[in-house]
C-alpha cells in the first residue's frame, strides 16, 4: 500500500508517518503544496491524507486538481476546521473521507482501511484478519469458523481492534469512536469496560483467551 | 421614581403657570378697583362743579333735590359732616322697593352770605357691574391662555422628542448578536439629534467590531490550537505503543492523556459555541423530536452502565424546525447531565409536550447561583468529568432558535425547561 501525508505540521506528519510505516504501508510526507503536485503528478497513491491548510496553497485546490489529472486515489482530509460547509466543500470535490483534528491516529487507521477496502472490488465487504473473518455488510463475525453472536457495540469494537491489530489503541480512542463526540461530557469509560470485557468472554469462549490484552488502563492491545 | 418627560414637563407647567396666573388675576382686580374709585372720584368732582355752576346761573332757582345726582343744602351754624372724603351711602328706590348703593362726596360753598352743603351722588352699581364683568372676562381669558398653553406646549414636546422616542425604541431592539447597524439618520433638522445619533452610530460600530473582533477571536484561537492537540494526541498515542512501557509511566501517560482529551473537548465545545454565534449553521430541516429523543436515550442506556430510572411522558408527533446536529447537541447534554449529575440510583423524568421539554434528575443541590448556571465554565469542583460548557452551549443553541431555557432546584429534583418558540 503507498500512501502520501500531505500535512504541513511537521511533528504531526511524523506521527502520522511512523504510525502507518508500522502497517506495512510505503509512506511519504510532503509540507507543503508545491511538493504534494509534485508528488501526485509523478507517482500514484492508494491513499492521500490531506491537511487543507497549507502554507503555500489550499488542499481543496489540490484535490481539484487531482481530480483534473484523473487520477482516483483515495483522499482523506485531515482539517482543523470542522464546519458542515468546509466538510461538504471537499466531499463534493471528491475527498472520501473527513476527519478533524485532533484525531486519534487509529482513528485515521481505521477509516483509512475501510475506505481502501471499498476500494478493493472482491473483498469490499469482508475483512479477514488471522482467526477473524467479519463481513461488514452482514455485520457478522467469525473466529476460527464459529460464530461470534455480537451486540452493536462489541462489534464495532472489534472491528476497530482489528483494524488496528498489534497496537495499543487508547480507550479514549475507543470511547470517541463508538460514543461520537457530539456531546459535552467525556465520555464514561465505564462503557468501555464493559464491552471490552464482554468481548474478552466471548472469545474466551470461543477458545481464545488473551487475545486482547488491556495495557495499564491506558488502552488495549488486540494481538493476531 | 421616575416619570415620562412628557409628564415632568406638564407637572411643572400644571404647578406654577395656575400660580401665575391666579396672582396676575389678583393684581388686575386690584388695580381694576383702584382705577375704577379714581375714576369716581373725578365724576363726583366733576359733578360738584357743575351743579354749583348750574345753581348760581340759575341763581338758586333749580331744584335743590334730585335723587342719585344732588342735594343742595343752605345751613346755618354748625357744619355737622367733615367734607371732602367720598363715602359709600344708599338711596331707598321706591319704584325698585330697594336700596341702591352710591358713592358720595359733600363739599360746603358760600354764596351771597349763605353757606350750603352741596352732596353729589354717582351710582356705584354700574361700576361694580362692570369691575365684576371685566374680571370674568378676564378670568376666560386666562383660562383660555392657561388650556392652550398646555396644548401647545404638549404637541410641541410631543413633536420635539418624537425623534428621540424613535431612536430609544431602535435602541431597545439592537442586539449586538445579530451584529446589526442601527444606521440613525444623522439629518433630522434639530442638532442636538443629528449629534446624538451620530455619537450612538459611532458607539454601535465600534461595539460591533470589538464583538465580532472578539468572536473571531474564540473561532480562530479554537482554531489554532486544534493542530497542537492533534500533535500531542499523536505522540501520545506512539507513546502508549513504545515497547517496555513501565506502570508507573502508564500512570503518568494516562494523566496527560486525559488532561488532553479535556483540553480537546473544550477548546471543540468553545469553537461550537463560536460557530453558532457566528451564524454557521444556516441549515434547517424538520426534526422529529420524539425519534430523536429515543434514540438518543437508547444510546445513553447503552453506554452508561448505572443508568437512572427513567419516567418518559412524551406526547407524539412534536417536529421542530431546526439544525439537526444541534438539535442532538441540546438534547444529548440535556439528556447526559441528567445522568451524569445524578445520584446513585437517581431517577430522570423527561416531559415532552408540543411547546416544551422539560427534562428533570434527581442529584446533589447547586454549589453556585442557579443564574450563573448557563454562564461558561460553570460547574461543580466535584466534577472534573465535564468541561463546564455543556449549558452554554444549551443556552447558545436556545438563543439562536428563541427558546428560553429555565433552571428550577426543589425537593432534590434538578429541572431543565426548554420552552419551544
């Protein structure tokens, strides 16, 4: 998977790098407009994470002109602006995806695999991952070919922790994933818990104990 | 106490213009009557002469008797009236069958070695007659003078404060909110207007640019510090991935990753709250507020372990025309305060009716004013789990729909009212 960050904070297009480097993804970062037609106009990308405010132009002229070159490559926008009419301006000029700062990066990780598997014709619909095996249509989930009988909630779970298989994912992250973050207040991890430890007896269940591993109370850890 | 100006204009004029007015009537009638003896006076002198006069000529053969005009007496001795002074006297009428009241004046004279008493005589009713008439007169006049005084005095305030009155009631519906212009006419014929209005357009403009400077402010900041947030979260999480991660960093990870998601979620609530103040959600469609409601509940029953006992009394079919996501915003803080603020098995009563939402819990009574409860950054030093922004967004959000929202403590019951239109 090639995948170009197009961010002009340079810490934060560290972060970004590093985290999918550990994907297996071929990544590269440009800072600054210039840099990133450069880059689309030479090589294609299955993806394009794209911050809007750069110094020396507009993201939204860049996916234009992307668009011009004819050239479908996955783009997510990364923005600090959150507005109705920013995230509709660069849905409608062909962005698949918008997620605004701060986010999480498996967040970013995870919306990133969804979009590349739509993109993928055979399998849009399937996600296979060691034991696991989720059809995403069906919203159903097996583990070594048994059946896991899962709420909504404990499925959007682990299919977030196999999006993100092998990491620490925060709980927060987690929480803002299923809770959203419309609301106020931070979210209760009491939820968190709870769903997580349903998850774990489930699949205990099933024969696989410890295949999530909490971390400190900082996150969990799906290992596959 | 205060009054109209209208009305302190008239008090003072209705206080001393009948003061005035009864003493100028005092003063005429005075010299009215002092004229009116003067004048008298000289007729009965007048007469006096004449009637010597005639009586000499005539060389005493006129008659020495006529009633209300002389008496001529020859007397002999002792003079027994003081002359000179007028005096008031009476005449018996036999055809009236009264007395008449006159004035009379005696003067002695001598003629051919006689002395005579000569009395003359001017009716004093005609003159008091016409004193009377004058001064009613007079007093019609005044009144007049007084009525139409305060008439005129009335419209011309009226009309003279008319562009004031005007200028209040456009002052009464600014609001800096909606960032308007008041844009006064600077030209209505009386200078200190045009100067008034002037001073208050200059004074609405620069209030509007420091409000909308100030708006810009929260929005941009907001802004800015998304990308440091993000920076931080990112690094957090790489962090939480590092390999041989002891406990005791875990526990200092853990704080500043909580302490970041708080800053994240509030510098996301101030830049909401600057958006809606800013007019940034133009977007309005039907809401079915019932289905919005439960579906909202459903998720909060889900994500909250010790949910409250819950008693709904929710009419059907109540839509509200608005923007959706803030619709959800009001209703799920609403909704989560209630739960969050509760007691250990508290209860939550949500009332829906087509012209309100009232939404009650049980739970803790205030530590702060209730009427602060909707300013920013408001809340509880117990509860570090929110941001202190949840009802300043609730209130945002009423304001920008005109609902009024309504905090109410009794008997241990918090209650929220949200009075629709």
């Amino acid at each position: 998977m090639h995948l170009l960050v197009v961010e002009d904070e340079q810490t934060l297009l560290q972060s970004i790098l590093e985290y999918f480097a550990q994907e297996d993804f071929i990544c590269e970062g440009v800072v600054n407009y210039a840099s990133a037609v450069n880059k689309i106009e030479d090589s294609v990308y299955d993806c394009i994470v794209l911050d809007l405010n750069l110094p020396d132009g507009n993201g939204l002229r860049l996916l234009q002109y992307l668009r011009k070159l004819k050239k479908d490559d996955c783009v997510i926008i990364i923005s600090a602006r959150n507005s109705l009419k920013d995230k509709i301006a660069g849905l409608d000029l062909g962005a698949d995806d918008y997620l605004t700062k701060p986010f999480h990066l498996s967040e970013l990780n995870a919306r990133i695999k969804a979009l590349l598997r739509r993109r993928s014709q055979h399998t849009s619909d399937i996600l296979i991952a060691g034991i696991f095996f989720i059809d995403l249509a069906a919203r159903t989930a097996t583990c070594d070919g048994q059946k896991l009988s899962l709420t909504k909630g404990e499925f959007d779970l682990l299919v977030y922790l196999v999006n993100n298989k092998n990491r620490v994912v925060s709980r927060q992250a987690i929480a803002e994933h299923i809770y959203g973050d419309q609301s106020d207040n931070i979210p209760s991890f009491d939820f968190v818990y709870s769903q997580i430890k349903n998850l774990k007896r489930k699949l205990k269940e099933k024969g696989h104990d410890d295949l999530i591993q909490s971390v400190y109370g900082l996150g969990y850890k799906l290992s596959l | 106490m205060s009054i109209r100006l209208l009305q302190k204009n008239m008090r003072f004029l209705l206080t001393w213009l009948p003061l005035v007015l009864v003493g100028c009537s005092l003063f005429f009638y005075v010299m009215l009557r002092i004229q009116a003896h003067h004048m008298q006076d000289k007729q009965l002198q007048l007469k006096q002469r004449n009637v010597w006069d005639a009586f000499i000529k005539t060389s005493g053969s006129m008659p020495l008797h006529v009633v209300g005009e002389y008496d001529i007496e020859k007397i002999s001795g002792v003079r027994n009236i003081i002359p000179g002074d007028i005096r008031d006297t009476s005449i018996y009428y036999q055809d009236k069958k009264k007395q008449l009241p006159f004035e009379t004046l005696v003067t002695y004279r001598n003629w051919q070695g006689n002395n005579y008493n000569v009395r003359t005589y001017v009716s004093s009713t005609e003159i008091s007659h016409l004193i009377i008439k004058v001064f009613i007169a007079e007093t019609v006049i005044l009144l007049l003078l007084l009525f139409t005084i305060i008439f005129l005095n009335r419209y011309s305030a009226k009309r003279l404060w008319q562009p004031f009155f005007e200028t209040m009631q456009r002052m009464a519906s600014y609001d800096i909110a909606r960032n308007q212009s008041l844009n006064l006419p600077v030209e209505t014929g009386i200078t200190e207007f045009n100067t008034l209005h002037k001073e208050i357009n200059q004074l609405i403009d620069s209030s509007n640019i420091a409000y909308y400077n100030q708006k810009q402010f929260v929005e941009n900041a907001s802004h800015e510090m998304q990308t440091p947030l993000a920076i931080i979260r990112s690094k957090l999480e790489l962090l939480i991935n590092e390999p041989g991660l002891t406990a005791k960093n875990a526990a200092i990870l853990q704080d500043i990753t909580e302490a970041n998601d708080r800053l994240s979620q509030m510098n996301r609530t101030l830049l909401l709250l600057a958006k809606i103040e800013n007019n940034q959600f133009p977007e309005t469609e039907t809401i079915d507020i019932n289905d919005l409601l439960s579906q909202l509940l459903a998720n909060l029953q889900q994500y909250h372990e010790s949910f409250p006992s819950l008693e709904n009394t929710v009419s059907s079919d109540i839509s509200l025309q608005a923007n959706r996501s803030l619709i959800e915003i009001l209703l799920s803080n609403l909704l989560n305060n209630a739960i969050v603020h509760n007691r250990e098995n508290g209860r939550v009563r949500i009332m829906l009716t087509p012209s309100r939402l009232v939404i009650s819990n049980t739970g803790k009574d205030l530590q702060y004013a209730p009427e602060t409860l909707f300013e920013r950054f408001k809340k509880d030093s117990y509860s570090s789990k929110t941001t202190g922004l949840g009802l300043a967004l609730v209130k945002q959000i009423c304001l920008l729909y005109g609902y009024t929202v309504n905090y109410d403590y009794r008997d241990g019951w918090h209650t929220v009212s949200v009075i629709f239109g």
